[in-house]
C-alpha cells in the first residue's frame, strides 16, 4: 500500500487548502484531458528537504494521487528517503497533472504548463520553508536554479537562487534506466546529508 509522508501539526490545514485549489485548476486544457487526477505535494510541513520532481507518472502519481510513488521511481526515490537521515522532507513536483504525448506516454511539460503551476509550487514552498530544495533533474534545476545555473549532478555545488538553497540530482527516473547506478545515487543522497548537517551548524 502507498503511504503519505508525514504532515506536522499546523501546517496540515493551511497545505489542505493550498491541495483544495490545485485540485480544482483548469488552467492547462490538454492536462485537464490526459490526467486522471491532481496531484498535490506531500510531505511534512515545515520540512528539512523538499523534493520537486517534473510531473506525476502515469503509472505513479496519475493513479495514487501522491507524487512519486506507484511507479519504479517512485520506488527508488522513496526508498532512498527511507534510508537516508534527511529529517523531515517534503515531495512535489513542477506541473501537478500527468502530461502525455499523442501515443498515450509520459512527457515534459511545456514551458507555458510548467508556467501555469508555479504558483502551486511556490505556495507550497512557501508554506514548508525547506532547508534546501532538491531539484530532481535538469527540468526543475532549470525552472528553479536558471538557465545559467549548471546542472552537474555528479558533482554537485548547491546555488541560492529566489531565496532557496538548491541542490542538484537526478530524477529517479534516470536510475530505473540504467543511467546512474543506486550505489552512485546513494552517493548523491549522502553528500545531501552532509549538506543538510553543514546548514545546520551555521550561524543563523
């Protein structure tokens, strides 16, 4: 069975209505045609880590509701949640409905429907005040980091861009194909750690 991360005490009713109002978004028409559901982030409220992926799978979120999970990458990202000591952490993604090409599959969201949600993004983030915001491929560290931001996973350096602490990594996705081991994912999750520990020994 799938499982909702944990929500802390009061931010559960204040991310409830932020949920309400994705849930009845219309913005997206061809969207508004593919999904099967919305689909909110999930997560504890505040958090250590937010997450933010591209959009929810076909397989995954589009049936469960809840990003990643349902799905291979779900699997992996979660389980690498599961065993890493990252405290309490938050997961969401850029477009909150399943985009899908005309033969049916999963694809990126456009520029203007990764537009469109950014402000169901934003409100979450500003609601959970992570630490530090993991963008999980090169799409969110893009929309989040900038076009002149690099994008090098293998050797992360974390950025400061719209008042958040950024840190580079790849989708779970890229692991499932065979692209990135789980030894050097896991490598990824542990210099997040040391990240996290390094923040907080610093002077406020």
């Amino acid at each position: 069975m799938e499982r909702a991360l944990k929500i802390d005490g009061g931010g559960a009713v204040a991310l409830s209505t932020i949920q309400a109002a994705m849930r009845g978004c219309m913005r997206c028409p061809a969207l508004v045609r593919s999904r099967s559901c919305v689909v909110p982030g999930d997560g504890a409220a505040p958090a250590a880590i937010a997450f933010v992926g591209i959009a929810p799978g076909r397989l995954g979120g589009d049936r469960t509701g809840l990003p990643f999970t349902g799905d291979r990458s779900g699997e992996v990202l979660r389980r690498m949640i599961d065993r890493a000591a990252l405290g309490p952490v938050f997961v969401t993604n850029l477009v909150r409905c399943n985009p899908r090409d005309a033969g049916g599959r999963n694809r990126d969201p456009s520029p203007r429907e990764i537009a469109n949600c950014r402000g169901h993004l934003d409100a979450e983030l500003a609601l959970v005040r992570p630490r530090i915001v993991v963008c999980l491929g090169r799409l969110a560290w893009r929309e989040l980091a900038g076009r002149d931001a690099p994008f090098d996973p293998r050797r992360p350096k974390s950025v400061s861009a719209g008042g958040m602490r950024l840190f580079p990594m790849y989708h779970p996705a890229y692991v499932v194909r065979g692209a990135c081991t789980e030894r050097a994912y896991a490598r990824s999750f542990a210099r997040l750690e040391h990240l996290l520990i390094e923040i907080a020994r610093a002077p406020d």
